[in-house]
C-alpha cells in the first residue's frame, strides 16, 4: 500500500441514498465517483439499475451577480462502460476500477467508491489477486449443464477462501460461477491480498420500516413515473434475449416474466418488493461478515458524521 493513496468508500444496501451522499461528498471534497455496482456498468440499462444520474449534477448558489440557475457536474466512471450483451466479471471490474482510481488520484481529487455490489467492494479494497484469466470457450461448454451446487463445489475445492466471498446472488447465477471456476482453474484467481489503497469505510444504514418504505416507493416510482417496464422492453427489441434479461435479476428478471405474460402487473409488484428486500438483506449480511473479517465500518445516519469522518482520515 502506497502513502496517501487514500479512498472514500460509501456504501450500503439498496435503496439507502449511497449515491446521493457520495455526490455530495465529491462536492465537498473535490472528488469523483467510481461506481461498484455489478449492473450500472451496462449501458442501456438505467431505471432497473438506479443509475439516478440526474443526481451527479449539483445546483449551485446563484451568485450576486447572475440570478441564473447553474449546475456542476461531478465526475462518475464504472457505469455504462459495456453492452447488456457483453460478458463482465469481477476481474474485468476490479482491473477497470483501480485504472480510474489511480487517474484519479494522479491529478489529485479523491476517489469516492460508492455501491452495494459486497464482492466489488471487497475485492477493490482489500486488493483479492484476481487478474483476469483467458476465456476459454471449450471450458464454459463443459460446464454449461453443471448444476449450480456442483460449480460451487468445485469452486470451494479449488479455493475455500474465494468460494466464501461469492455473494447470494452470484451462487444462483451459473454464467458467474463458470466464469469464477474459469479464473480459478487458470491459477489466477483468489491470491494473497495486498492492499492498493488506504480505504476510509462509510455505510449507511436505515431502520427496517423506513428501508422499505423507500424500497417501495423507489418500486412504484419506477415502474410508473420512470417506465422501466419500457425500458426492460426496448432492451429486448435491441436484441438482449429474455434470458439474459432474467440473469440480471430483480427489476429485470420480473418485469421481464410479465412482458412474457407468466406474472400478471400487480403479482409482478408484489414479488419484485419481496424480491428487492430479501436483496437488501444479503447485501447487509454481507457487509456484516466483512466486518467479522476484520474490515472497519463506520456506520452513519446523517451526512455530518460523514464530513468529520472523512476530515479526519484527509489530515
């Protein structure tokens, strides 16, 4: 770990306002965003994902001079980088964020990491060796059939270690453990960690009843004011199968089950609001097992707590 190579990172389940605060804070504090979130790096896909990018751009104080309205936009990298039908893995994002966050600290702001994704986090800040590995197409077609115990079986065979960081969603997701098996197979996956950056930890944290009012809200919001029933449709018509669709889970997975006539709209909502909670509740049993790990969170309510957190971890 290098001297002063210091990074903010915010984070937090779905639904939080990780993004919101980590804008503010660039502000503040003259940084840029570097997303950690395994759906926004796709392009096209927006509403699903929470994007929010409207966020980044900050109305500032009208001066005594001009009475107009003006905007600052913060600086954000690891979103929209691929097509929906590109393949994207763990390796390829830790690669891609380190890339931005050494730019970014060469021309002196500060790396804001913000995002839920718990395996991304982990990875960028404890520095997991996970060069990316060759892709072999002979290798995939072996295991396409595997189930999904099997893959993690051997996952867990190969490396013990690397196997207890896949996340809930990624066990369910075969392309996934294929891809991790891939690595792993190739000797590249899972090495001794060795820390890039010194990581200054923020959570957020809600009250169960507030989370899923904002859950649910977030939910209808979606679905009514933003279109994102359309927007799963226009990626279909692009040609992104319903199969791939559904891989991407939540948002994706079930509004793309209703345009296939299998759920009907409000059996549809239902499920994507059990679905979207029971997510934000792996994510914080994921941040809570880092912890146990060993990782230092510090778990905030309000944005002031934030401003003396990083102040401090700056001097």
């Amino acid at each position: 770990m290098e001297k002063n190579k210091k990074i903010v990172v915010i984070l937090g389940t779905t639904a939080s306002g990780k993004t919101g605060l980590g804008v503010k804070l660039a502000r503040k504090f003259d940084g840029e965003i570097v997303s950690a979130d395994s759906r926004q790096v796709y392009r096209g896909m927006d509403v699903g994902t929470g994007k929010d990018l409207e966020e980044y751009r900050i109305e500032i104080p009208k001066s005594s001079i001009s009475n107009q309205r003006r905007f600052v936009k913060i600086p954000y990298h690891l979103i929209d980088v691929v097509g929906p039908n590109t393949g994207y893995n763990l390796a390829k994002y830790k690669k891609q964020a380190e890339k931005a966050i050494d730019d970014i600290l060469k021309r002196g702001k500060l790396p804001i990491v913000v995002g839920g994704t718990g395996l991304y986090l982990e990875a960028l800040v404890e520095g997991y060796d996970l060069a990316q590995a060759r892709p072999d197409r002979g290798f995939r077609e072996r295991f396409e059939k595997a189930s999904l115990e099997k893959l993690l079986q051997k996952i867990q065979k190969l490396n013990p270690a690397f196997a207890g960081k896949i996340n809930e969603s990624d066990r369910k997701n075969r392309r996934r453990l294929i891809r991790y098996l891939e690595i792993l197979e190739q000797g590249e996956g899972g090495g001794e960690a060795r820390k890039r950056y010194e990581s200054l930890l923020i959570g957020l944290t809600k009250p169960k009843e507030e989370l899923e009012k904002r859950i649910y809200k977030r939910l209808i919001d979606r679905l009514e004011r933003e279109d994102m029933v359309g927007e799963v449709k226009r990626l279909h018509e692009e040609g992104v199968s319903w199969k791939r669709l559904e891989s991407f889970g939540l948002e994706y997975r079930f509004v793309s089950l209703y345009l296939k006539g299998e759920l009907a709209y409000e059996e549809m909502v239902e499920k994507l609001f059990i679905a979207i909670r029971q997510f934000a509740k792996r994510q914080m049993t994921w941040f809570r097992r880092w912890e146990r790990k060993g990782a230092k969170i510090h778990w905030i309510k309000a944005q002031r707590e934030a401003l003396s957190l990083i102040k401090d971890f700056l001097k």
